[in-house]
C-alpha cells in the first residue's frame, strides 16, 4: 500500500486538546489507497514519519490588526484580506478613530482599498478617551459596524497619545454602558509610568488596572491584546472564562527579547509590549495548547515604513500580515491550529464562525525583503527567510 495524499483536515473537533506547540502532533487523518500486493513495511514506514503535506483549516480570523490610512492601507490590506475572513481594525489613526461616525468613514476606505472579489470584512473599533460618551457607546452598538472599544493608556504604544489618563475616575459611565451593550474592551495592557521598568509594565499593569477592573464589572468582557508574560497567562486563567480572553500574536509565540539584539540591534523586532525572557514565551506557548478556548490569534501586524524604523528613535511595531499563518503554523502542534486560529475568537465575540476553508501546503517559500507602498516601502517579519508552510486560498476540489 501506498500513501497516496499526506492530507491532514484540522477540527474534527472544535477545541484544541494538550499538546507541545513546539512538536506537531499526529495528523487527523490520513488516505491510503490499497494495491494489489500490501506493502507492510512501507504502512509502517508511513505511520512512523506522520507526514503533512497540507492542512485543511476553516478560514481563519485576525482579532488585531493594523492597516493604517493612504498609500499604507492600500499595499497592505490585501496581504490580509487574501488569507483572513474578518478582523478587528485598531482606531490608532491620526486623529484616531474615537466616533461612531468617523469608524464609518475609515470602513469605508478600506472596503474601497480590498481588491476585486474580496469577502474580507473589517470589524471597525472605537479609540476609548477619557470623555467618550455612553451615549456614543450606543452609537457604536446601533451601527452594525462597530465590535469593540480600544484601551490604549496615554503613551503606551504608537498614536497612544490620546488615551485614557484615569480609567476609574473618568472611563467609569462608558464601561458600564459596555456592559449594557456586550460591547468588549479591548486592552493594551501596560502602564505608562516612567519608573516601572519596560520589562513589568504589563504585570504592574495586571496588578493595578486590570484586576480591579475585573473585580469592579465582572460582566464586561475584556481582551487583553497581544499577552507578553506569564503573569498574563496565569491572570487570564484565573478569570471566569467567557468575559476575559487574550490574543497571541506571532512574534510572542515564536521570539524572546534575544531577538532584539542577535547579530546587532534589530529595529524590525522591535514591538510594544516588547518580547520577553524565554520563560514568557514558553508560558505563552503552553496557554495557547492547553485546550482552552481563553487565547486566539491576533497578529498585531503593525506596518511602519523602512524609514521610520531604521532611524535615531525607531517606531514600535512588527509587520507581520503576509507571514502570519505561516509562521503559526511553523510553531507545530497543527491538530490545535484550527480552534486557535479559526473558532475561539468568533466564539467569544458572539460572531458565526467562517465557512470557507482555507489551505495550507508544506511547500518552502522565501518572505520578500520589503513591500513596496506609495511612498516607501515597508519590511516584513522573518523578511529573508525561508518559510515551510505556504497558505493558498482554498483547497482543491
């Protein structure tokens, strides 16, 4: 007997069960087609190697996304919109996006940047201030458009600028009226404080908003974006599963802060949070394989042009859209990858999970040094490198 297709159909069921994300696991399912003459050695042969040629998965989402305004969106809104369904856009703009109205408008731009064809719907977000309004929280409900309100604290991060300065003191009404609405808050979970050192901002930040908060209105739902630390993990599993979620992104999963300075300083690693110590990611590896439905995928692709990272005072954030699923995938244990990707994430937000499929093929592909857009040009995660596993948009017949 011979093995005719090393296909692997991910999901026979919908969540993930324990298993090393750094070792794949057995694949789901495997086809031979008998000959005349069984072969046993090479059935043995073939069990014993677990080959995967492809993965099968339902078209996955991205619950943190980055596309920017102009001549960026454009060159990058169709390295997402190939491979996602849907994605949470962040309002980090400048001005940011901080009404119903203007979320309007900015969907618009994108919908006008997708190309020919596309099903890609973007899942627009409001920039939470410290004088948002409940009543633009119901604005925002009434939409249809609007999935979330970001919390980025003042200073934490790119075009944070406008940010909450008191989230008790001044946010209070407007989280409330979250509640009433199931409207979720989206957390850049890090304190601004200078004395904090760069490497706890986010356990200070657990320990000092982010509890409290939770204690406060236990009913409103939170994700915390883009965990760094195991603090984070161990926080997150301490809450009553439904309200409070986490996404991971691919640089938390794949590098430690080494990666920051192998080889001389790497302004293309560079990102807010900012990596961890090896212990952190390894934390962060185990809480996405350990079957829980807590933790699903939001890359955080942050696109910065080539100038404005290599520079005196280099900008935050990794662009990491048309390298994304491939670089989970990369990260093993590929029976857990569909739940992780493709059903946690529209589970908690209440959203039907996609129908299409999506295919992955075990084929080596080299990532481009840059991408070019209007006025620049923009350098991608693992730009360079050779990569396994390579996404198309649908299976074969």
């Amino acid at each position: 007997m011979q093995a005719a297709v090393n296909t692997t159909t991910v999901g026979a069921h919908p969540h993930p069960t324990k298993s090393s994300f750094l070792r794949p696991s057995p694949p789901c399912r495997v086809y031979f087609h008998a000959s005349p003459r069984p072969n046993l050695r090479a059935i043995a042969m073939a069990s014993k190697s677990q080959l995967q040629d492809q993965l099968i998965i339902t078209r996955p989402d991205d619950w943190h996304l980055h596309l920017r305004e102009g001549g960026v969106l454009e060159a990058v809104v169709p390295h997402s919109a190939r491979h996602f369904g849907r994605a949470i856009i962040m309002p980090n703009l400048k001005p940011p996006v901080t009404t119903t109205a203007r979320a309007v408008e900015y969907r618009e731009e994108i919908m006008r940047a997708l190309p020919p064809g596309s099903s890609f719907e973007p899942l627009m977000t409001l920039y939470l201030t410290d004088n948002t309004s409940p009543e633009e929280i119901k604005l925002a409900r009434k939409s249809g458009i609007i999935f979330a309100v970001k919390l980025y604290p003042a200073g934490a991060t790119t075009n944070s600028q406008d940010g909450v300065t008191d989230i008790f003191g001044k946010c209070l009404p407007v989280l409330e009226e979250m509640v009433r609405q199931e409207m979720p808050l989206l957390v850049h979970g890090e304190v601004t404080d200078p004395h904090v050192d760069t490497f706890d901002r986010e356990k200070v930040f657990i320990d000092k908003i982010l509890a409290p908060l939770v204690q406060k209105l236990p009913q409103l739902k939170i994700v915390m974006e883009h965990i760094t630390t195991m603090d984070a993990v161990n926080f997150i599993e301490s809450c009553e599963e439904g309200h409070v979620a986490a996404t991971v992104t691919p640089q938390h999963l794949l590098l430690n802060r080494n990666a920051l300075f192998q080889g001389g300083l790497q302004p293309h690693n560079y990102c807010l949070p900012v990596l961890k110590r090896e212990t952190h990611r390894q934390a962060i590896v185990s809480a996405v394989t350990n079957g829980s439905r807590r933790y699903f995928l939001g890359t955080d692709s942050a696109p910065h042009d080539k100038r404005n990272k290599e520079c005196s005072c280099g900008c935050a954030g990794i662009y990491s859209a048309p390298v994304a699923l491939s670089l989970y995938v990369k990260a093993g244990a590929l029976d857990k990858l569909e739940a992780f990707t493709s059903f946690n994430g529209p589970d908690f937000y209440g959203l039907p999970r996609n129908t299409s499929k999506i295919i992955l093929r075990k084929n080596a592909w080299k990532v481009p040094a840059t991408y070019k857009h209007s006025s620049g040009e923009i350098v991608p995660m693992f730009n360079g490198s050779t990569l396994e596993w390579l996404p198309s948009d649908q299976p074969k017949e």
